[in-house]
C-alpha cells in the first residue's frame, strides 16, 4: 500500500507540475484527477473553444523510454470512454473536444496537443 500512495503522491506532483505549465500556456484546468467508474483522466480543462482531455507521463530518465510512448492504444480506449462518461455527466452538448499528453522528462516538459 506504501508503494502505490508513493505512486500516486508523485503523479500527483508531476501533475500539478503539468496544470501549471498548462494555464501559463492559457489553458484553464477544470479538473484534476477526475475519478469515474469508466476510468480516470489527469486534467480536464478549457483551451479556446475545446475541451481537453489531459494525460500526464512522467520518466525520470530516458532509460524508462520516453513519456509520450506510454500512452497506449489501451489507454487511449480507456481516456476516450472516461471522457464519454464526462461529458454525458456534465451535460456538455455539442462541443469540440481533444485528446492532449503532458509528457515530462527529467526537468523538460513537452505539449502534444491531439495527441490521439
């Protein structure tokens, strides 16, 4: 149990770390950590007109492989129904939505914006 409180303490973190970078670049962070039973997404925020759907991948080093790269097509599925659940929840209508990856590598911190 140690373990995965640690785990999740420094996603937490890295994160918060990517909110902040994210609204310096004039996105507004709506959600963090947002739980539902389909699954769960990192941040959810405003960018313009588009709601986006945020996942955040953390690799101390490049010896883990890069970030980017462990957004799987299984855990694409499992943000794409997640953000479903969100958006029929919260009554959003008709409104455009994208599919964005933080990922941080060491000290650098890098934007794809339609990621998927």
């Amino acid at each position: 149990m140690k373990e995965s409180q640690n785990k999740r303490s420094k996603g937490n973190r890295y994160e918060m770390l990517a909110a902040g970078y994210l609204e310096g670049k004039g996105v507004k962070i709506l959600e963090q950590n947002y739980h539902s039973r389909t699954g769960e997404i990192d941040l959810i925020g405003r960018d313009g007109d588009f709601l986006v759907f945020i996942e955040v991948k953390y690799r101390k080093d490049a010896r883990q492989g890069d970030p980017l790269e462990a957004v799987t097509a299984i855990k694409q599925d499992h943000i794409r129904r997640t953000a479903q659940y969100y958006l029929y929840s919260h009554r959003y209508g008709d409104i455009p939505c994208r599919f964005d990856v933080v990922g941080i590598l060491g000290n650098e911190i890098c934007w794809i914006q339609d990621a998927f």
